[in-house]
C-alpha cells in the first residue's frame, strides 16, 4: 500500500462526554494528512457500529471542530449497501475514509468481497489517499484481526480468537484500548504462535501513522510494540488448551508522541519533544 494509515486506539470520555475524541489533536492530524488538508472530501463509515446513525452525527460534530467541514456519513449497513453505485461514486471521490469503533467482525463481514473493498484497495494505492480507524476500525486494518478474548483469560493457550482482517496492513496485529482494557497478555498469545507478527497495543487517544514503511507515534498516549522474532523458546506446543503460556526473550517496545518506527528494520528510533531540550 502507497497510502496513508491511521490507527486509533480508541477514545471513551470517562467523564460522560459524547464526544468521540477527548483529544483532538489525533483528529487534526488526520485532516492535515489528507491530501486537501481542511478542504479534503472525507467520508465516515459507522458500518462496525450498533447505532450508526448517531455515531456518524457525533463524528460529523467532532470533525467541525477540527475545521473539515467536506465530510459526510456514508451509511453502508448491508453488503447491498456496499455494491451500491452511489456509495462506490462517494468512495471514488473520497479523498479519505474514516472508520468508526464498533464490532471488527461486523465491518470485515459487510465490506469484505465487495466492490467497495476492491476499490478501497485501489484507492490505497494513491499515496495521497488515507484510511483512519478508530477501535473497531484500527483492529480490522490488518491481514488477521481479534475478535475474542477476555483479558482474564487470555494468558492462556488457545482463548484469543482470530479472524481475517481488510489486509490493509501486512504482518502486524492491532489491539485497541490496551491499557484500559488490560489486553497485553491476549496480544502476547498471538506473537508467541506466529512471531512473524508485531503486535501492536494502543492505548486510547493513542494512533499510529502508518506510510512509506514506518509508523510515527500520535497522541498523548503510548502505544506497545511486541516483537516475537528473537523469541527463544515457549511452551506453546507442549500445553494443552487453557494451561497458562511461557516464553523468553520477547523484544518490547514502547513508543510515545513524535517517535518512528521502521517497519524495514524493525527498529525504534525515539524522538525528543521539541521543549525537551529548554
């Protein structure tokens, strides 16, 4: 892909606000991506949600605030939705997409296959195009996505649950809401059983920036990069299912606002704010 990514891991306001963002600076990056920045054609796609139509409302208020004003809800509840020529001119014209949270497997299921996917792909190939994905719209972004798992019990073999992803990305896993929702020990399983993978947690208000094979850190939050390639050994094949999992020397990395990773590498490179050095 020559376009541009974005994955959000989510954002819920603690304090009761609707607002989808409690921080707006991921959001006004998004819109500075795109290729007419302000002036950009950006369509939301609440497909993943249970309550679209409100969803796409509070989305559309939210991306006022960052000064785009050219978006529109494109409501695609059904796979006829998706083949719709309506929606497949909106996408044709679209200079980004933006996907809400909701449920992954609900997204794949109505968007995979169809025309509107095909297009998304050849779209992507446009290095001024972007995607963004909050949540639900982050975690579908790559080849396999999580679709289960309980953070209590997901230190053990065989109680993460997979499925098929849009495949936007290439041999990385996204977890969304990491740090809230206690969900380090569900992406272990998955690096430990491929560790061709890097497993990626982001916390909430927290996003990656995916583009010419490297990823920069965006947000006020910290997002969790595990590396499986130098793991050592594990017990993976010798328990059975439900029995707890080992491993040695996993690589871990933690990256906050501003830093660069090279997916070529696979190296971090750490960078200082800019009032770090006062």
């Amino acid at each position: 892909m020559k376009g541009k990514i974005l994955v959000i891991g989510g954002a819920e306001d603690k304090n009761g606000n609707t607002d989808p963002f409690s921080d707006l600076s991921i959001l006004q990056r998004f819109v500075d991506e795109t290729k007419h920045k302000k002036r950009s054609r950006i369509e939301i796609i609440t497909s993943a949600s249970t309550i679209p139509e409100e969803m796409g409302k509070e989305y559309l208020k939210t991306f006022h605030k960052a000064g785009a004003d050219n978006c529109g809800v494109l409501m695609i509840r059904t796979r006829e939705d998706a083949e719709k020529p309506t929606s497949l001119r909106r996408l044709k014209e679209a200079d980004a997409i933006f996907v809400t949270g909701g449920t992954q497997l609900a997204l794949t299921s109505i968007l995979g296959g169809t025309e509107f996917y095909t297009m998304l792909l050849e779209k992507l190939k446009d290095p001024d195009f972007m995607y963004a994905g909050t949540s639900a719209g982050a975690a579908a972004a790559s080849n396999s996505m999580i679709i289960e798992g309980n953070s209590d019990d997901a230190a053990y073999k065989g109680e993460v649950q997979t499925a098929t992803g849009l495949g936007l990305v290439n041999n990385i896993i996204f977890d969304t809401h990491f740090i809230e929702r206690g969900r380090i020990a569900r992406l272990f399983e998955i690096v430990v059983s491929n560790p061709t993978i890097l497993g990626v947690g982001l916390e909430e208000n927290t996003a990656l920036l995916i583009h010419r094979d490297k990823m920069e850190a965006v947000g006020s939050g910290m997002a969790i990069l595990l590396d499986g390639r130098k793991i050592s050994g594990s017990n993976l094949l010798e328990v059975v299912d439900g029995a707890p999992l080992s491993f040695e020397n996993m690589t871990i990395h933690l990256m906050s606002e501003h830093d660069i990773f090279d997916l070529k590498e696979m190296r971090l490179k750490i960078i200082n704010p800019p009032d770090a050095e006062k």
